[in-house]
C-alpha cells in the first residue's frame, strides 16, 4: 500500500492526479491501514485471553486449511478447472 500511495502522491505532485481525488485516495488507504491495525490489535488481545493451546490449535487448523487449498487446487488443475491464484 505504500509503494502505491508514494507513486500516487507522485501523480498529485506532477498534477496527474487532482487534489480531491488524492484527498479521497488517501483518505481510503489511511482507514484501511486503521481497520488492519485495529483488527491485528483484537487478534493479538483474543491470542492472548485464549492462551497458547487455543492459539497453537487455531494455527494448525490454518495449516490444514491451507494443505487442502493446495490439494484442490491441485486435482482441479488435473481436472482442467482453472482456480485464480491464493492471496
């Protein structure tokens, strides 16, 4: 998102880009990054109360899901089904 936001304040700067929509740009990256920030916050916090047997167990539900991501991806593929590529 920085890199992004630099090149696009290039644009305002070079008067590619118009002040208002730099404005509204920007206004939009800074409340994501908020709601990332505030979300990782309640995560670490829930982590915390839950304890590390809750944590190590969420982990490894996200371990499996990811390996029966890959598995289906991976029979799709031989299927001639094309999935978009994970995030």
């Amino acid at each position: 998102m920085g890199k992004r936001r630099d090149q696009v304040y290039v644009h305002k700067l070079n008067r590619v880009i118009s002040e208002e929509r730099w404005r509204e740009m920007s206004g939009a990256w800074t409340s994501q990054a908020d709601q990332i920030a505030k979300t990782i916050t309640e995560l670490e916090a829930a982590l915390l109360t839950s304890g590390a047997d809750d944590a190590r167990e969420a982990f490894e539900l996200l371990e499996q899901a990811s390996e029966l991501y890959g598995a289906i991806r991976s029979k799709s593929r031989r299927e001639g089904l094309i999935l978009p590529p994970p995030p």
